[in-house]
C-alpha cells in the first residue's frame, strides 16, 4: 500500500490490521477510481465549487454578476459552514456563506441533484441563517437581509427562465411586499428565455457546459485547473469521497442486519405463539435466549394493550 492511500485509508477510519487483501484490492481500486474522477471536476462538483469560491475576488465579481442592485465593499466568506441547533434539530451545511459589510448574509448552493424538494430546503436554509443573525435575546429587527442563491443545472421550475427570483408578496395586492427582507433566488444554467445576458448568462452557459469567451468565465476556468492541481485539496476529496463510500458500506450493512434482526423477530414470535417454550426456541435455533424473552415479553405488553 502506497503512502497516500495507507493516509487516505486511516483518516477514514478503516483499520488496515483488520483488511482482507480482497478488501484491500477493492479499496486501491477505488480510490484510483476516485483520482481519475478527480481530473475531470469542474464548476458543478461541491467540493470545487466551495474551494474556489474562498477567493474573495471571484467570489465578490459572481456576487455583482448574480446581483447587480448589491452594495457591499467586503465580504467575510466561510465556505462549507455548519449551523446546528442542537441534537435534536437538523442542521445544515451551507456551500458558501457570506456576510457583506454592512452584515446582509448571501448563501450560494451549488444545486446539482434535482431533488423535488428544493423549495423547502431553500426555506430551511432561509430559517437557519437567521438563526445564526439572532442571538437569545436580540430583538427582531436587528435582523439583517437574507439571500438564498441557489444555483442548478436544470429548469426545477420548467418555465425556461435563467433566473427565479423570489420575495415575499401579498396575494390580495401583488405590488405589496412584506419587507420581511428575504429572498431566494434560483438560477437555472440551462434556461431558454430571454431574461438575462452579460456575464450571467455566459456564466450560467459555463455551468451547463457550454464554451465561452466571457471574461469571468476563463478566470473560473484557471481557478478549476488550479485547484485540480493542488495536491492537498486532491487527497482531501478523495479521503472525503472515501469515507462515504465506506459510511454507505456500513449503512447498507446495518440495514441488512436489522433485516436479518426483524426476521427473526417475527419467527420467534411465530414460535411462541404455537406454545414452544422460549429455552427450546433459542436451543433448537441456535438464539440467544434473551432475545427470545425479550420478544416474548414485547408480546405479553401488546397483546395486553
């Protein structure tokens, strides 16, 4: 094993004293699958996307390109930033969180799965970045804008738009805003429509894939190069990208035991139900037998219910 797979593999937490050489193979495999992948990331890709929007100056020109009516002379930017509410809550990570000078939040996701509940998450992601305004006691107003910029290389609202823009707005008077001070917008790369032009929508052409001469464009296009290059961030994503496939590896593992569990469950309650005693079920099935009590006595407090 190589050095910078034994790294990848124990940052993922694998414990190579306890790999199979067949496991072994499958893991080198993979994660030379991973390094090819790599050498073909572009904007789309999550974890390119984040890394090449911690530089101020391309983040700051997609900011203008996005929102031309948008003051702001500095942005703190965090990139894969997390917000939990505690262990009972959901939290969320967003792609790229900025805080402008004068404290309005713009959050940009890089939306590439089309998932039918993109809305609810935009709200969500709304609700929690106001969550991190706000501290316990701090009054309403102090909330500053929030923008929720999510951008997809599909039409999730079928209308051939490039942009969707969404704020607030009375039913009863459409012209009346609720100046609550949130909006979301959701940008579609492979639009139709008439609607936008300028470096927008050649940026937006970009994500689809499509060839440009735009001037923002190459700037992005040698920021993607650059950071394919960057070995650090390589080894970072497939060590990433490992670990998922390992964390679904033991997720489908877990879910086939719990089948397994379930099952036998169901064959123990059979069991007791004919009046086999639960020593014999767990002797002759090779049980253990307090599973088997434990089932039986599930089934005296439902069956007393």
């Amino acid at each position: 094993m190589d050095d910078i797979t034994k790294e990848i593999v124990e940052h993922t937490g694998i414990s190579i004293e306890k790999i199979s050489k067949d496991r072994l193979e499958e893991i080198r495999v993979e994660l030379q699958n991973i390094s090819q992948e790599w050498e073909h990331l572009g904007i789309t890709n999550d974890f390119i996307f984040c890394k090449i929007m911690q530089d101020k100056a391309l983040l700051s020109e997609l900011i203008r390109i996005i929102l031309p009516d948008i003051e702001f002379q500095d942005i703190n930017v965090t990139a894969q930033k997390s917000i939990d509410s505690g262990k009972d809550i959901h939290g969320v990570r967003f792609d790229i969180f900025v805080t402008s000078g004068d404290g309005t939040v713009i959050e940009i996701e890089m939306q590439v799965l089309r998932q039918g509940n993109l809305p609810r998450r935009l709200r969500f992601y709304g609700s929690m970045a106001d969550s991190e305004m706000l501290e316990k006691g701090v009054v309403y107003s102090r909330l500053k804008d929030c923008i929720i910029i999510a951008i997809c290389p599909f039409d999730y609202y079928k209308k051939g738009l490039h942009k969707y823009t969404f704020t607030n707005r009375c039913h009863e008077a459409s012209d009346l805003e609720m100046g609550d001070g949130t909006t979301k917008i959701v940008l579609n790369a492979i639009g139709t429509a008439d609607d936008v032009d300028g470096s927008l929508k050649e940026f937006l052409n970009y994500v689809a894939g499509k060839p440009s001469d735009d001037e923002y464009v190459k700037k992005l296009e040698v920021a993607v190069h650059k950071a394919r290059q960057n070995k650090e961030w390589r080894r970072e994503y497939m060590t990433l990208v490992m670990r998922d496939l390992e964390n679904q590896e033991i997720g489908m593992a877990r879910g086939r035991e719990e089948g397994r569990e379930e099952e036998r469950r169901k064959q123990i309650e059979k069991l007791l139900r004919k009046g086999k005693a639960p020593e014999d079920i767990a002797d002759y099935n090779d049980y253990p037998v307090e599973l088997v009590k434990e089932v039986q006595k599930s089934m005296v407090i439902v069956d007393g219910l």
